[in-house]
C-alpha cells in the first residue's frame, strides 16, 4: 500500500477491465514518471471521449455523430443486420473485410445474476429496425461463452416469428494453425456439427 494519491490512483487502474493490481502499479509510476505535457494531452483525451463521444442513433456503435460512419455508408447492405455485444466487437467483424451489411450493437449480454436482462440491452431497438425496413438476414455475433449463448438462444427465439426473416449464427471451430489435438471437446463438437462442403 502506498500513501494517499498514489495509491488512488494504482485503486482506479486496478478498476479498468483487464487491468490487475501488478498492471496497476506499473501504469501507476510510469505516469508518475511522464512528462507533464503528455500527462495533460491524456487528460484532454479522456476529457473528450466523455464529451464528444455519443453512440449511434440507429445501431447503438460509438460515434461523434448522431449516425456512425457504417450507418451513414450508403454502399452497405440494408437487408442483413449482425449483431454483436460491444462496439469493440463491430471493429473485430470489420477487420475481416467479409461483412458488408450493418450492425446493431446490444451493450451486452444477458447475465440474470449480474441483473441484466432483456430490458438492459438494445433488443426493443432491434425489433423496431427489423420492423421498419426490408431486413432479410440476422446475424448473430455474440460471443461463445455462458452468456453469449443464453443472449443467442433468446433473440432466436424472439425472431422465429418474423416472415422472412433468415436467423444464423456465427460459425465457431477451430483456430487456422492450430492442432486438432490440442482442441478442447466443445469446440470440436461444433467444428464437426458447423461443417460445411466444398
């Protein structure tokens, strides 16, 4: 334990996701350490990002306009939807450069002992885009854990109903490079039952 604002500031890096107490320490002196003038152009940043930063009106992604940029992009597809947890997974799907279409950000998953459910996330949002437009393909981008699969599981069956409306999910298998040895069952399972031809 260090004395009074050092140690404040080591408890308010411990908080930030990802970062452990060592991590804390270390982020900690190395700002103890910097230059006053980069210690204040990170103080405008952050001042900023709190300031300028809103979420987007139609797909719920972080912006500094009232539509983020993909929204705007007239040559995106119209008719499919992914839909991830976290902005941050949008970038992850955009980095593929294989999705064209659009997206609709939930701000997370269902997690009933964390007090999140339906009426937390961007799900009402969802059904009013699905609503209002031509939508032809949902894709469902959550991610492969307790609560991305309950948050999959719930919004098939909220979308079953739709017309039309084609429901998939994001394959899942195995890593390129990797061994199948090393694989764990779960994911091989889904490897095999996920296969497709060639």
């Amino acid at each position: 334990m260090y004395e009074g604002v050092v140690q404040d500031l080591i408890d308010e890096l411990g908080r930030l996701p990802g970062v452990g107490p060592k991590s804390a320490q270390r982020i900690a002196f190395h700002l103890l350490a910097t230059d006053p003038v980069d210690i204040g152009r990170l103080q405008d940043v952050l001042g900023k990002v709190k300031e300028g930063v809103q979420f987007c009106e139609i797909c719920g992604n972080v912006s500094e306009q009232p539509t983020c940029r993909i929204c705007r992009d007239e040559r995106r597809d119209l008719t499919v939807i992914c839909v991830v947890e976290e902005p941050k997974d949008v970038l992850a799907v955009e980095r593929t450069r294989e999705f064209k279409g659009r997206y609709h950000v939930l701000g997370g998953a269902l997690d009933p002992l964390s007090g999140i459910g339906p009426e937390q996330l961007r799900m009402r949002e969802l059904l009013k885009r699905i609503g209002a437009a031509d939508i032809s393909e949902i894709i469902i981008a959550t991610d492969p854990n307790t609560e991305g699969e309950a948050t999959a599981t719930y919004l098939v069956r909220m979308l079953r109903d739709f017309p039309g409306l084609s429901v998939t999910r994001l394959a899942s298998g195995l890593p390129m490079g990797g061994d199948l040895e090393f694989a764990d069952e779960l994911t091989l399972g889904r490897a095999l039952s996920g296969r497709r031809a060639l």
